[in-house]
C-alpha cells in the first residue's frame, strides 16, 4: 500500500520524479532544458516544494504569483493546449507512481483546475 502526500519531503520526492519525467519528456521537455543546470534545478525544486505545500496544507510559504512566469513564457515559447494535457498526465502519473490517499487525489484536482485557469488566461492573451 502506498502512503499518502504528509509533508515537505513527499513533495520534494513528487516534484522532482515530475521534473525527472518533465525534462525527458519529447513533446515539453524543451521547456526545461535550463534545469539541466542541478543548482538551479534544486532552487526551481524548493519554489515548487513551498508551491505545493501552500496549495495542499495552505502553508503560506508561497508569496509569488505562479501565472506570471508562465504568461511570460508564452511570449517566447507559444503554450498550446496539448502541452497542459501532457503536463497534466505526466503530474497525475508521478502522483500515482508514488502515493495514495486524499491528499494524493486533492494534487491532482488542483492541479486540473490552476492548469484550466492558466490556459484561460493564456488563450485570451492572443
Ligand atoms: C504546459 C504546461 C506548463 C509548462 C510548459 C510549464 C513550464 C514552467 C517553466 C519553464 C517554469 C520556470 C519558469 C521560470 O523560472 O522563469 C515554470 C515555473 C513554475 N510552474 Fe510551470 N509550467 C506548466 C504548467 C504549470 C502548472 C499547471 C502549474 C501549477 C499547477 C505550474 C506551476 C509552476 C510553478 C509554481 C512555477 C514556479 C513559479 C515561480 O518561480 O514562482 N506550472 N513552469
């Protein structure tokens, strides 16, 4: 039996299998080529681990605005709706491998829905 999502070493461990998968990952990997770079993989590593610690356990260790980055890429490097889908699988997957429980399922419904919110606000910037 798998253990459930219970503290900030778990989502250390979810974040980087993700990040793992992201970076060999053919249709989106060429978004994270800068991560090659393990120091600023680990420091991308914390941003997410306080993310998602905020998200799931409202820990208040994430200030930032995680829209703005992504809108940002966009001007460079166009998001297209079969990205988020593939983003998507790839979360729910290392989610899956990993753990089980209510926090486990609580991930992957967040995740659908910033995901949905993101892609709106990028489509209606065309
Ligand atoms: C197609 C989908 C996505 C791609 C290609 C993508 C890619 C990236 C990249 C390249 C960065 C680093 C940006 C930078 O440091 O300038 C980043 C940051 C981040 N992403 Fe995504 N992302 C996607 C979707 C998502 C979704 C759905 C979430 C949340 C559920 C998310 C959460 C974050 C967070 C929290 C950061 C850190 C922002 C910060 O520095 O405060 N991403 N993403």
């Amino acid at each position: 039996m798998k253990k459930d999502i219970r503290s900030r070493e778990d989502i250390y461990l979810l974040v980087k299998s993700f990040y793992v998968k992201l970076m060999q990952d053919d249709l989106i990997g060429h978004f994270f080529e800068d991560f090659s770079n393990s120091e600023l993989l680990e420091e991308h590593l914390q941003t997410l681990v306080n993310f998602w610690d905020n998200v799931l356990f409202y820990s208040g260790g994430y200030r930032k605005n995680a829209m703005e980055p992504h809108l940002k890429l966009h001007q460079s490097k166009p998001f297209r709706s079969e990205y988020f889908s593939r983003w998507l699988s790839t979360f729910n997957s290392t989610v899956d491998d990993l753990f089980e429980g209510e926090m486990a399922h609580t991930a992957k419904t967040r995740a659908l829905s910033i995901a949905t919110v993101m892609k709106i606000k990028i489509s209606n910037l065309k």
